[in-house]
C-alpha cells in the first residue's frame, strides 16, 4: 500500500508546491484512489505517470477551492482518453451541483459513467469484500469530513493437504473463504476460513483528514488508524490563526495522534509561509514533540505502509 503525495500547501498552489491531493495505491486488489484535487493534479499525475484512468475512486473531503479546483480538468481528460470504466466519487453535499454546473458552462459530457455520492453527516459509505468507508464530520468553515478506510482482514496461505485428507474438492468458494466467510457445501457442511488457511492477515485503517480545527470527531475517525493524514496548516505561535481560519496547528494534530492511539501521523496542507526547509524542520519538530512516530508530506513524497 502506497501513499503519494500530490499536493501539500493550504491555500493557493505556489511555484513549487501543488494544493491538497494524495493518491492511495492499494494492492489487494490493486486500485488507485485519489483523495482531493487541488489545481495541479491533473499535471501532477502525468508528470508521475499515472494514468488517469486507473484511478477508480474520487473522494472530496470539502467544497474549498484548494481541495476541489483540479477536480473539473481531471474528469474533462478521463473523458478525452476515453475512460470505459465508471467512476465513483464521494464528496459533500452540493458536489454533484458543482459539477452539473461546471460541465453545462464547458458545453462538455462526460462520455464515462460518473457515480456521484454526497453525504452530509458521519455516515457508512461504501462497502465491498474488501473495505468499508465511513466519513466523520469535522470543525471548519464549511462542511469538512474525514474518510476512514478500513481493510478487512484476509486469510493467505490455503492448506490443500487439509482439503485432499478431507476428500474436498476446490471450488469458486476458495475466494468466499478466502474473504473470512463461513461457506456451506453440500454434504460436507460449513467450512471456516481459520480451518483451511494458515495466516490471517489483518487489515490496515487509513484516515485521511478534511480541513479542521480539533474537535472530538477526529478521535473516532483515526482511533487505533495504521495511518493518519491530517492538515497541519500553522506552527504553534500561529494558534489563533488556526482557530480563526478552522485549522490545526502541528501540535494540536500531534495530541489528537497520541489520543487516539494512531500508529502514524503524516502531516500535511502545510501553510506556504513554511516553504524553508528550517521552517517545516520545526513545524515537524512541535508535532513530534507530542507524538514522535510523525512524518511530514512533501510534494511528490511516497509513504509505504506494509
Ligand atoms: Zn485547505
Ligand atoms: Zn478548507
């Protein structure tokens, strides 16, 4: 599972650094999703090879322009390289108007099937074999949410020698079982995934923050998370920007790490007055000051998690 960072400065893209995007590789099975979608994206995918049609999930934690501008140039090119595959995409409510909107002015259709799923509140959104997805609701200036994505635990390492002293022959239900399914043969009678596979790998939980300023939502979103991204727009001296504006500090996200047990910490949306690299140097040091497994995003910086 691969994190790349797209995009990390709150606010307006600068010179060297794109606004808020990261896509999420996930290798079982493979997929790329892509979390928010600042104005460079689209450039910035390319520029890293990534085609644009691989990407199968959207998710838009808020309506501000820096986590939404490149949404609309994206969706225009998936179109131009003739995607096949629908497209699904989770953002708050006003998302699917925004984007009606958008493509009526650029006399423009998509000729791909987009999928759009608004939500307003914390809420399940999505659930397959594989994972489930909630959102949390957060403190900002317009509606902000958390995505948390939890991976189900699978089962590897099939024991066919139990199956062959048993008489069982292998079947489509292998994948069922595989899955940590009961499943029922006839008259051989219910199979447990633990009896005929010898590891269960656990699965991971990512949480990957909107815009905020502490609240306790946050604690429930990334409670026990194997990694947490969330913004850390100001350094400490700046807190009283931070609460005007609806952000946190690197500290304040730092504490709410520690308090919900999280595993990793990776800031990001990072303010541009800490372009130095002395200056992020010591935003990073505050939060790693309170939670020290931190790490800080950068513009093109890949994170590996087991
Ligand atoms: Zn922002
Ligand atoms: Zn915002």
């Amino acid at each position: 599972m691969k994190l790349l960072f797209l995009g990390t400065v709150a606010g307006a893209t600068t010179r060297d650094r794109n606004s808020s995007c990261l896509l999420l590789t996930l290798d079982s099975p493979m997929q790329n999703w892509l979390f928010d979608c600042g104005e460079r994206s689209h450039y910035y995918l390319q520029q890293k090879r990534i085609k644009l049609n691989s990407i199968s999930k959207i998710f838009i934690t808020h309506m501000h322009s820096d986590h939404i501008l490149g949404l609309m140039p994206l969706l225009c090119a998936m179109s131009v390289r003739k995607r096949k595959d629908d497209l699904l995409l989770f953002g708050p409510k006003g998302i699917s108007d925004f984007i009606e909107m958008n493509l009526k002015a650029f006399y423009t259709e998509l000729n791909f099937n987009l999928i759009i799923k608004e939500h307003e509140s914390s809420q399940l959104i999505y659930e397959d074999d594989f994972f489930t997805i909630s959102t949390h609701e957060l403190l900002h200036r317009c509606p902000s949410f958390a995505f948390r994505i939890e991976q189900k635990d699978q089962f590897t390492r099939f024991n066919t020698e139990r199956l062959k002293a048993e008489n069982i022959d292998v079947g489509s239900w292998v994948k069922e079982l595989k899955l940590g399914k009961k499943v029922i043969l006839p008259e051989i009678g219910e199979l447990k995934p633990q009896d005929y596979f010898q590891n269960q790998v656990k699965g991971k939980i990512i949480t990957v923050f909107g815009d905020t300023q502490p609240n306790p939502n946050e604690i429930i979103a990334s409670k026990n998370a194997d990694v947490v991204v969330h913004e850390a727009t100001f350094r400490e001296d700046l807190i009283e920007s931070a609460r005007k504006y609806g952000h946190s500090t690197a500290m304040d996200t730092a504490k709410m790490a520690k308090e919900a047990e999280v595993k990793w910490l990776i800031l990001t949306h990072i303010s541009a007055r800490y372009s130095q690299q002395e200056l992020r140097e010591a935003l990073l040091q505050e939060a790693k000051s309170i939670f020290p497994n931190t790490d800080l995003a950068d513009d093109f910086r890949e994170f590996y998690l087991g």
